[in-house]
C-alpha cells in the first residue's frame, strides 16, 4: 500500500468563487477520502430574524444568496402566507414564477461558465456568459436588480409587467434558442469536455437517494425529484416534466443544467400565455402566529425555509436548509476514489454556493 | 395547488432511532434536521420526504441532553447534527463525522442556544487623563 497523504484543497482555489475547504486524503493521485471543512463565510443572518420585522426580513432572506436571490425571497414570503393563511394574488405568483425561472436560467448560464473555466475552456466561459447577460437584462428591465431583485413582499410582489413588456420577454426568449442549442451542443458534444465529465465522479442512484442529493445532482442519478412538481406558485398550473439524465457522473449533471435551460424558457412562455389578469400585492394585517416549512425549487435543488412565530413582529425563528448543504454528503461519495486532477470538476458539478450554504 | 397541511408527530428521545429506520426502510429521503428554542427546552424536527410529501418527526430535548445520531441510518445527517451542536449547543452522541464544534465556527458560542451573549459595554474613560 501506498504512503498516504493528505493535500488541502481550497478555501481559496481558482475553480472555487467562494471559499469551502477539503481535507483529501491521498494514495499516489487517487483521493480515498474527503473531509469538508466550512464555516469561512458564515454571517448568522438566520439571528436576525430576531431583531427584525418579518415584512422587512423578506430583503434579508433574498440576501442569503448572490445567484438564485429571488427564489429565497419568494420561499420566504410563501412560508409567512401559510403561516398568515394569506392567498396571494395569482398574478402575483405568476410572475414570481416568471422571475424564478428567469433566476434559474442566469443561475445555470453562470454555472456553465465556471464549469468551462475549470476545464481550461475559456471561450465556452464567455460565450455562456454573454448569453446570461440577455437575463439579467430582462431582470433589470423588469425588477430594477441585475442579481438582486427586491421586487417580493409578504402578500405579493411590488412590481407588475405590462402586455408589452412580456412580449418583449417571450421575443427576447425565441431569438436566444438558437444561441443556447448551439451552447448546449458544444457541452454535448465537445471531446475535452466528455473526456473530463464522462465516467467521473459516480453518485449512482440509490447513493443519491440514500444521501438526501437534490436539484441536477439527484437528477443527474437518474431520480425525478423537483419541487416544482409539488404545484407551489404559479407551477401546479404549468405543463412540464424535469429533466433527468441516467449516467450518475459529472457529465449527467452537466446535461441536465444545460437541458433545463429549454424547460425554463418553456416555463416562461406558458406563464405569459396564461398570466391572469388583476393586482399583484393584497395588504397583509397583523403578525404571523405558527410555523411553516416551505419548500421550493431552486437552481442548485430543493431549499426549505421554516419560520416559527408567536404573534410578535419579530419571528422566533428562520431556518434555511440550502440545497449546497444537503449535497455535501453526495460531494464526499462522489470524491472517494477519483484522480486528484478531477477534483476541481466534480466539486463544481454539485454547483456550491458557500454563502447560502452557510448563510 | 398547495401542500397539504403540515403535520409534525411528537417522539420521544427513545422512539427516534426506531422511529428514522422505519423511515429508511420504507424508502424516504432526509430532507433536513432543524432545531428552535421552544421555552427552556429546544425542538429537533427531522424531515422525510416520499412521493413529494414532506413527513416531520419532532423531538422536545433539555438543553443538557445527549440526542442520539441518526447518522449511522442517514449519513447525511452528519451535516445537520453537527450545524445544530455549533449554533445550539446541543451535543449529539456517534455521529458518523464529527467537528466537534469546528463545523461552523462562530465568534459567539452557540449564538441560538441558552445563555445569553454577552454585552460589550463601553469603557469608562478615566477622568484623571
């Protein structure tokens, strides 16, 4: 047997945008075990909902995270009207779906990005992102936030979008296909990226299941699990079928971000066809009494948020369960016994987002 | 359409190891381990999900009590338990890895557990200088 070693990968690397830490213990260039370390960047925004009013936590909540912020707020609100009783206006809750979609699509583009850096390839890295700016054009368009949106409120959302204006967004949509297909194609079908993706990083089905992976990391292992089946928002009045992909390795999961780019824009043009028509915010009276766990979809998987309040303005508790946390069981599996070279690879496929993961 | 309405089942401390691998076996996933003061004592929900439906197990524990790891049925639950022992201060026996309070490392200790913080209160300038 081999002396062993252990090499720390990170916090600061060039393939991590945010910092998490890997103990990987070696055996030659085979990694036989991985410890993660986190907590570099955690801020305790979860203490704060003590201090604050829970209408004005909704600002906080969409900061926990600098990719997919809106969905964080939207969760956050959803879990107060449950908890309130609060029927939100169906305007409203299509165009939280529209915006959601719109984050995931920008989420993913980015995503695309990083992964194309990481394997050296810096031409796909920027034409991935020069497809992610027509998105947040259409989010700075709509909501005034590049990555930041600010638009949800506790009943609602601040913000409608005019006839016109969600035209414009479905023609925007239509004339970005071709670029996207021809994306997509070149992570299908690019020889340096099957040679770094296929075969890597395993997570076989029942691991998946058994480790509690969410988002394109338990879809890429062959399971259908997405939130958005469970109908929240406007998607219980949506036609679609999540993307899921066989293979269980970082090829997989790559395929089903690259793949759930067309389900978005097709999510986003059954919502402009069938936005009802009527107010997008209702007056909410009064302070939350209860507990609620919400759950919602978010690029990177299921996040769950709880809120826990006693009739004051302040809530007892928020509780977010990201979906970075729950897949660093999976990470660890998928390490054992891959190269050290295709470290960086596998640990940007589960997609980590370290400040939501710590918040 | 809404989820149905959340129904959280009481355990005790006794019934949790039994309770999770009657979960396992029939096939859930752990979504998540969360915990919440409630009075002198903190909760400790755990949550299962099958078929797109949430399940809740809570637990009602004294602050000084040790909880069972559920992480030698779920490894996952490693991640949980040990974010709770650093932020409650509340101690976990077996789990599978365990930081042993390094996990998320605060600058207060276990900022959501019983004591208070402490307050920084500023220093009386001496009237002599």
């Amino acid at each position: 047997m081999s002396k062993q070693i252990i090499v720390p990968f990170g916090p600061q690397h060039p393939v991590l945008p945010e910092p998490i830490h890997l103990d990987l213990v070696l055996e030659d260039e085979r990694v036989i075990e991985a410890i993660p370390s986190i907590g570099y960047v955690h801020r305790g925004l979860e203490k704060l909902i003590e201090k604050r009013d829970y209408k004005d936590y909704v600002f906080i909540a969409e900061r926990i995270c600098g990719i997919c912020s809106f969905i964080h707020s939207a969760t956050y609100c959803e879990a107060i009207e449950e908890v309130m009783k609060v029927e939100v206006p169906r305007r409203a809750t299509f165009l939280r779906t529209i915006w959601s979609e719109c984050s995931r699509m920008h989420s993913h583009l980015l995503w695309m990005g990083c992964f194309a850096d990481s394997m050296g390839y810096e031409n796909l890295f920027m034409n991935s992102w020069r497809i992610r700016e027509k998105i947040l054009d259409i989010l700075e368009r709509t909501t005034g936030g590049r990555v930041i949106q600010g638009v949800c409120r506790v009943g609602g959302v601040s913000r409608d979008i005019q006839k016109e204006e969600l035209d414009k967004i479905s023609g925007d949509l239509n004339e970005l296909i071709p670029d996207l297909k021809e994306l997509t194609r070149v992570f299908e079908e690019d020889a340096t990226v099957q040679m770094r993706t296929k075969g890597i990083g395993l997570l076989p089905k029942d691991k998946a299941w058994e480790l509690g992976a969410v988002g394109p990391v338990i879809r890429g292992s062959g399971i259908s699990v997405d939130t958005r089946l469970t109908g929240y928002g406007a998607y219980g009045e949506l036609d679609f079928k999540p993307v899921v992909k066989n293979e269980c390795d970082c090829y997989a999961r790559c395929l089903v971000r690259a793949e759930e780019l067309f389900t978005s824009i097709d999510l986003i043009q059954q919502a402009i066809d069938q936005i009802p028509g009527g107010d997008v915010k209702i007056p909410v009276k009064g302070n939350p009494c209860g507990e609620f766990f919400a759950r919602a979809e978010q690029p990177r998987g299921e996040v769950i948020h709880y809120v826990k309040a006693n009739g004051k303005k302040n809530l007892v508790r928020h509780r977010v369960r990201t979906p970075t946390l729950a897949n660093i069981a999976p990470l660890v599996t998928m390490l054992a016994g891959c190269e050290l070279a295709d470290v960086p690879v596998i640990v940007l496929t589960i997609d980590p987002c370290i400040g939501c993961m710590e918040r | 359409m809404k989820e149905d309405e959340q129904t959280i089942r009481n355990i005790t401390m006794d019934e949790l190891i039994s309770s999770v691998h009657v979960f396992k076996d029939e096939g859930f996933r752990l979504v998540q381990i969360s915990s919440a003061r409630e009075e002198d004592s903190f909760q400790v929900t755990y949550t299962f999900d099958r078929d797109l439906a949430l399940s809740h197990v809570r637990l009602l524990v004294p602050p000084d009590a040790e909880i069972p790891s559920i992480s030698k049925i779920y490894l996952a639950a490693f991640v949980y338990e040990n974010e709770i022992a650093d932020l409650f201060g509340l101690s976990f026996s077996r789990i599978a890895i365990d930081y042993k309070g390094t996990f998320i490392r605060t600058s207060i200790l276990h900022p959501f557990g019983m004591q208070k913080p402490p307050v920084v209160t500023k220093k009386v300038e001496d009237s002599n200088e």
